[in-house]
C-alpha cells in the first residue's frame, strides 16, 4: 500500500478517462495532460489504461510500504530528489516528498502495477462533479491508503526518457487551434485576431478550465443555444475574455466556441501557468492529425 | 439543412437548428439512434443536445470529412418522432431562494410563479453541463427570466431552477446561475445505476407542488 502523507494542492487519481457518458451529464475526465501521463505509464510498464497521480502546483508526500517502482513526468518537482522521466526503484518505508513543480502546473506518478481503485463508469478516474471514482471520490487527503494493481503491459524502460521526444513544460506557449465549431457566432476576422493577441493565463483554472485574458482585444460573442463541447474548446464569454476547456469540463455550453485546441497540443494548455503568455495559432485538421501521429509515433518509442 | 462543424480533430458537431423546438430534438435523438444502431466506421461516440449531436471518431480510421459524408444522407430520411412514454412526475416543494425575485421580475406572486410552472407538461430536451443535470421546456412565456448576474458557487442537488425558456434539475450540487425556485427529493443520479440518471431526452415530466 501507499499512504498519503500529505495530499499537496490538488492530487487526484486518473486515467484515460470516461468517454461516452456525456450523454448523462458526466465529463469524459482523466489525465488533463495525456502524454506526460502515457510516457510515465509505458516507462513502468504499465497498460495504458493505467491510472496513476495526477499532482497540480505542489505534490504529495507518499509513503510507501513496499519497494515499488515509479516514474515521474510532466512539470519538474525536484525536491522529490529522484529524476523525473526515468523509472526509479523506491524502497519500502520511505517516504517520497514531491513537493513544488518548478516548472509547469501538473505532474504525473506512475506506480508499476497501477494504481488499484474500483472502476466507476468505465474508468477509475476521479469525476469531481459527481462525486464518484478516483478511489475516494474526492481529490486525495491525508491517511488515504493506495492499492498496487497488477496492470502490467510490459517491463520496464532502464532508459530516461529522450528529451527530444518531451513536450515543452515551460511558457511561452504557442497552442494550435482548429477553427470553430462556432466560428459563425463570430464576426469573420475574429479568429485572425484572437491568434494574433498574446493572451495570458488567469488564476482562475482547473481541470474543469483555464481562463485566458485577451489584452486589447474584445471579442462580441453571440449566446448559442447549448451544444455539447470537447476538451480543449475556446468559449468566448460576455465579458470577451475565455475559457479553455480542459478534461472535466462540463458536457454541454451555451458560450460560443471559436475554436479548438487540437489534440496534440492540449497537453501544453494542460500545463499552462498563470501569468503564463498563449499564442493561439490557426491549424488545419490535417496538420492537427500530423502532430497527433507523431506524438503517438513517440510513444511507441522502443527505449 | 443541417450544418457540419469540426470541434477539434476528434469530433464532428453535427448542428440541426438553432431553436428549442420538440421537432429538431426529434431530429437529433433520430439521428443520436442510427448512429448507435448503425455507426459508420470510425465513430466512438455521440452526445446529443437541444438541437445539436456530436459525433467523436476516431482520427486514426475517419475523419471530419467522411464522417459529414457518411451522415448526410441521413438528413430527411430519418423517422423524427420522439417515442412517446408516460409523464413522470417530480414532486416539488417550492420554496427556492429566488422564488420572490422571480415573483418579482414576473409580476406575478409566489403562488402565481408556482401555478404558472406547475401548470404544464414539460419536455427533456437534454442531460447535460453537470452530471444528470435535466433541461426541460418550454416555459411559459410569463415566467421567462433572464440567469442570475452573478452564478452561485454551490447549488444543492434537487434544486429546481428557471431560466429564459428553460426550466431544470439540478442533480448534484454544482455552481450554477439558473433561478432556485424549489427543490425535489427525487433522485436523479446515482453512479452505481444503469443508467446512472433519472431522465433521458424526449422524456415528459410535471413538477407537482408538495405542500
């Protein structure tokens, strides 16, 4: 077993989440940044329905009571004192202390073996909104006690993982967008000067969305009537400013959508900080599908 | 004519109108059933709205462009009547925090606001934004009101709310900015259920005042 010593800011258990239930009203959830949290999976050996921890700004302090085997990834949290990107052995007793990411706004620990909480709706990723999953049902607390499962897919990688095949955990961030689906709520030059602002992170995110300024420029959006949204949808509220949707955002909205944060690149919004500068730039589907295919070429990186 | 929109590159926004209107949601549930029944290749998933469907693929097998090929000949071809069952329903005391403004923004009394939104059967138009949260309509034009300025943080689950034409359920506590005009026991969402909601589109339902 694992026991939470400390919980950090905002620890929870994810996996790839719950798509298909949008229909009930429940966000497809899991990790907000998918390949960080891939990589930590395959550097273990884990299945890639794998859940793990996902940390946010300062991390937990674990203890662990058996040897166990973890990799770390995603933002930097160097005074865990163990090297992030490779798998590291942790030995029985210990007590790891993550603490503060240097760099980025979440990272992921993956424990060999998974992280054995119930499946809830096809996933043992926590739903904040329902209350149900992740373990608990709740973000992690102190004295939670955490099984090893035994989702094992292959041995372990003894390699650090290349630095040439990480994303960027650092701003500024330049994050690609595919037009709409809303696009016609908007006035036909809208999208030309949202990518041509330097918008900024606000304070105000979480895994349900982040808040972007856009100084000097106010977009006049139209109310729709409420659609279903996507993660990494770029609402455009009344007041003009927006919201970027990320894993637990909620599954219909009336603000209009002007454009998409494409698949590739929601990992880098996943890390986003605030006071952090984003440059949305125009992408075609094609070139989205590009960067998707390479990102998982990377994974299937034999190391 | 419906109109095809990519939202991203894993999903098509298929939209049918842009009004809430019980023949474009038996559109979409129509469309919502082929799909379930007879997916084109690619597709993984799809969530149904008011007037809207989305449609996630698969991006390795599909595409935006194929998958808007694939379901267009379905427009006009599809039976879009909404399967009818019995009316549910809610047992509702009203007695929700706004039911005085809304009295007041209405003109009408508290008893008034009550009789008008007790008065009518009411249509599921969609399951959304929360987890089991139940969107009905249409509302009587004389309690239309606009959202609160400024959304509350925390809503209690079973809260029974208004807002323009729309009346809803909260099922679990969320922040929200609908007008609380009362509140029902009646549970719509459990995670251990199959389904894990109470209500589904096209189904009908009456608020019952529990005095």
């Amino acid at each position: 077993m694992i026991e939470v010593v400390d919980p950090g800011r905002y620890t929870t258990i994810q996996d790839r989440g719950r798509p298909g239930f949008e229909r009930f009203g429940i966000p497809p959830g899991g990790v907000a940044d998918w390949f960080a949290a891939a990589v930590a999976n395959r550097l273990v050996g884990n299945a890639a329905d794998a859940s793990l921890i996902e940390c946010t700004a300062t991390g937990p302090s674990l203890r662990f009571e058996r040897d166990a085997t973890i990799a770390i990834t995603g933002g930097d949290c160097p005074e865990a004192g163990l090297p992030g990107w490779r798998t590291e052995q942790v030995d029985a007793g210990s007590i790891v202390r993550f603490g503060p990411l240097t760099s980025g706004l979440r990272s992921y620990i993956a424990i060999r073996g998974g992280i054995d909480v119930p499946v809830v709706l096809g996933s043992r990723s926590l739903c904040a909104a329902g209350a149900f999953g992740g373990g608990f049902g709740r973000p992690l607390q102190a004295g939670d006690r955490l099984g090893v499962g035994g989702l094992l897919e292959s041995p372990v990688l003894e390699e650090t993982w290349p630095g040439s095949h990480r994303l960027p955990t650092r701003g500024p961030w330049e994050i690609h967008v595919i037009a709409g689906p809303h696009r016609d709520a908007f006035e036909p030059s809208a999208l030309h000067r949202l990518t041509a602002t330097a918008c900024r992170v606000t304070p105000a995110l979480d895994r349900v969305g982040v808040r972007l300024d856009t100084p000097g420029l106010h977009l006049d959006a139209a109310e729709v009537l409420t659609t279903p949204v996507t993660a990494g949808a770029i609402q455009v509220t009344p007041s003009g400013g927006l919201i970027a949707l990320l894993a637990d955002h909620p599954t219909t909205g009336g603000y209009p959508v002007i454009a998409t944060v494409t698949t590739a690149d929601l990992p880098l919004l996943a890390q986003a900080r605030p006071g952090d500068t984003v440059r949305f730039r125009e992408a075609t589907l094609a070139e989205a599908s590009r960067a998707h295919r390479r990102l998982i070429g990377w994974l299937d990186l034999d190391a | 004519m419906w109109r095809f929109a990519p939202a991203g590159d894993r999903a098509l926004l298929v939209t049918i109108g842009i009004a809430i209107d019980p023949a474009l949601l038996g559109q979409v549930l129509a469309l919502d059933r082929s799909l379930r029944e007879r997916p084109p290749r690619g597709i993984l998933g799809t969530a149904p709205a008011y007037a809207s469907l989305l449609c996630r693929f698969d991006p390795t097998v599909t595409d935006a462009a194929q998958l808007e090929a694939d379901l267009r000949p379905l427009e006009g071809n599809l039976d879009a009547a909404i399967p009818t069952g019995p009316v549910v329903d809610v047992p509702t005391r009203y007695d929700g925090p706004d039911l005085g403004e809304v009295a007041g923004a209405t003109g009408l009394t508290p008893e008034g606001v009550i009789e008008a939104h007790a008065g009518r059967e009411y249509l599921v138009y969609c399951i959304g934004f929360a987890p089991g949260f139940t969107y009905c309509g249409r509302l009587a034009d004389e309690l239309v009101v606009p959202r609160r300025s400024s959304p509350r943080l925390r809503v209690p689950a079973g809260s029974v709310a208004i807002a323009a034409h729309q009346t809803g359920i909260y099922a679990v506590a969320s922040p929200g900015g609908w007008n609380l005009i009362g509140h029902t026991n009646l549970s719509l969402f459990d995670a251990g259920a199959t389904p894990p909601v109470r209500f589904k589109p096209g189904d009908r339902i009456r608020f019952v005042p529990d005095r």
